[in-house]
C-alpha cells in the first residue's frame, strides 16, 4: 500500500475481515481493490467473492496479490470474476503498471455503457419503468435496481423519506446516488423519488378504493395535494380525481 502512496488516495486493511468492512461501509467510493490471496480472518479469494456479490462493486476492478502458483487457484480466481494478478515478488513499476491498465479499462467501459445507453437516457426522463423494457441492465446493476426499488416502496408512504435517506440506507453517498440513477435512468435521485411516488399512486388510485386525493397524496408520502395533482396531470395527461371511487 505504502508504495502507491505517492500516486494514488490509498485506504489500508490489516486483514480481510477489515477490508470487506472498508469495502461494504457507507459512502465509500472505491476506484480499485488490491488484495493479497492468504490474508487472516477473509482470504483473498472471499474477498472477492463477495465484492462481486455486492450491487455496489459489481465493476470495480480487483487485483490479486499471489505467491501461489497452481493453476487450480487462477482458475478458481477467474471464475470468481478476478480482473488480474501480480506474482510475487513483484516489482513497484509492475504494480503500478497493473493498476494504470485495469483504470483505463474500466473507464473505457464506462464510456462504453453510457454510449450504449445515450438514446435511452433521452426517453426515460420521466419514466424508471422504462428503463427496465428499453436497458438491459447487466446483473450487478439490475440487483441494485432492484434493491433501490424495494427501500423506495417501503418507505415512500413516509413524507420525510429523502434522497439523503436513500443514499444512507443503500450504503453509498449522495454522490454516487445522483451519478448511478442518472447513468442508469437519466434522471436525478429526486426526480426518480417524486416518479416512483406518483406511479404509485397512479396504481392505487386505478383500484379505486379512494375517496379523496388527499388520502391517495397522503398514502404516497406527498404532503399537498394540490401540487400532488399538477405533478400528477403533468405525468399522466389527467387529473388523479377521475380514478376516485365512484367517479364515472
């Protein structure tokens, strides 16, 4: 860690127990793992197991740090969706070598997905289901869609239910929050919240077990119902009062 100290924001872990923990903590923004294979209490290879089982370090480059040279271990290494390794001993230059080419690739990968996606973003400004039909998401990020939309429909009836309480809940900062939902749906944390609060209602009220527009604004975590209405007609091209029960 010491030696890329002087080129790279380096964060240290005794073992591997520590460094799942650094890893899998709130707000941590983590470029690339470097992780020896023999560590105590969580080996390497664990280690990347469950980084790769995380929706939120799904395309995070990981390198191993090995001594061990059976080809069983690489194997195992790269089923479990390794990006690299460096033999031991191994020099500083090879290491930083390593690490240049696995950021380049990942940033190139990056700019391939949002290309990929541009025409997609276009259409779904007001729209998180459409995402799902015209994106295919890769499974990293759809099980963190997934995990985002489950916290979002347990806590939406809640009117102090934010963007930061989101981000908190998920594990990650407001940073990532607005970078991930605007790469994926092209909209920011806000405005997906708001959508998913009025399709909600949208699903409610199409049961027409509603008397009023307050007790459908209410139930969705919205506090006025006037502004729930113009939000409402914006989205829909109608008024919320025509699915009220008993309405023609």
């Amino acid at each position: 860690g010491r030696e890329l100290g002087d080129a790279y924001k380096v964060t240290l872990a005794a073992n591997g127990q520590q460094a799942w923990e650094l890893l899998n903590g709130p707000a941590q923004d983590i470029d690339l793992v470097v992780s020896d294979v023999m560590m105590p209490l969580m080996d390497g290879f664990t280690l990347l197991q469950k980084a790769r089982q995380h929706p939120q370090l799904g395309y995070t480059p990981f390198l191993l740090l090995t001594a061990l040279s059976s080809a069983d271990d690489e194997l195992k290494a790269l089923r479990l969706g390794v990006d690299a390794f460096v033999k031991k001993p191994y020099s500083k230059a090879e290491l930083k070598a390593r690490i240049e080419n696995l950021l380049g690739q990942q940033q190139a990968g990056r700019a391939a997905r949002m290309a990929r996606t541009e025409n997609v973003v276009a259409k779904t400004e007001d729209s998180p289901s459409l995402i799902a039909q015209e994106k295919r998401l890769e499974p990293y990020d759809e099980r963190w869609m997934q995990e985002l939309q489950q916290v979002i429909g347990e806590r939406m009836h809640d009117p102090d239910f934010t963007v930061s309480m989101l981000a908190v809940v998920l594990h990650i900062s407001d940073r990532t929050l607005f970078n991930r939902l605007k790469f994926y749906t092209g909209q920011t944390p806000s405005q997906y919240l708001r959508n998913a609060r009025l399709d909600q209602a949208m699903v409610l009220l199409s049961k027409r077990e509603y008397r009023t527009v307050k007790e459908v604004c209410h139930a969705v975590g919205l506090k006025d119902p006037r502004h729930f209405t113009i939000l409402f007609k914006k989205r829909f091209g109608t008024v919320p009062t025509s699915y009220l029960k008993g309405s023609a």
